[in-house]
C-alpha cells in the first residue's frame, strides 16, 4: 500500500509567509513603541525635537541639530543621556545595540 501526500511544499511555503509576517509585524511594533517612547522622553520647549524622530528604515533617527545636547543634559526636563535611557527601558534591546552619534 502506497500514501501520497500533496501540497506540504504549499503548507511550507505558507508557513513560511506567516512566520514572515509575524516577524515584521513584531518589529514594527517595537520600533513604534521605541519611537513614542522616545517622544515621550524628549525635552520640550517647542516640541521641534521630539516630532523630530522618525524610522529610517532599520533605525530610529533625529536629525534636529540639538538632539544630542539634549541628550547631554542641556535641558533641566529630562535627565542627560535620555535617549540610551529610554532605548535601553526595552528588555529586547541589548546595550551593544544603543548608537548615539553625531551626524557624519
């Protein structure tokens, strides 16, 4: 007697696409979170800064020229180095991963 079983590299293939989608779904809610977070925890006079963040692609980005002295502690609303504060308040983010640079 003979069993043919059809369609599993369809079943993979699907699992595969939701498996996919769920990762991307995942990061994406990571980096929303992060990024309200980081608007949340950015000094405000304006408010120029804190609207200033935004994802680039894999990253989360402030390109307002101040950002970094902010971060400094140049403001009495947030303690210095807010930004590795707040990154680091997610258990999935390890310390290695945290870049706070100057623009190039």
């Amino acid at each position: 007697m003979t069993i043919k079983v059809s369609g599993i590299k369809n079943v993979l293939r699907e699992i595969e696409a939701a498996k996919r989608d769920a990762v991307q779904n995942a990061e994406k809610s990571v980096k929303n979170k992060m990024l309200a977070a980081l608007r949340e925890a950015t000094p405000k006079d304006t408010g120029e800064a804190a609207a200033s963040w935004q994802i680039q692609g894999e990253s989360i980005v402030n390109n307002v020229d101040y950002v970094l002295l902010l971060n400094r502690g140049s403001s009495i609303q947030a303690p210095s180095h807010f930004i590795e504060r707040t990154v680091l308040s997610e258990p999935r983010v390890r310390p290695n991963g945290v870049i706070v640079s100057e623009k190039q």
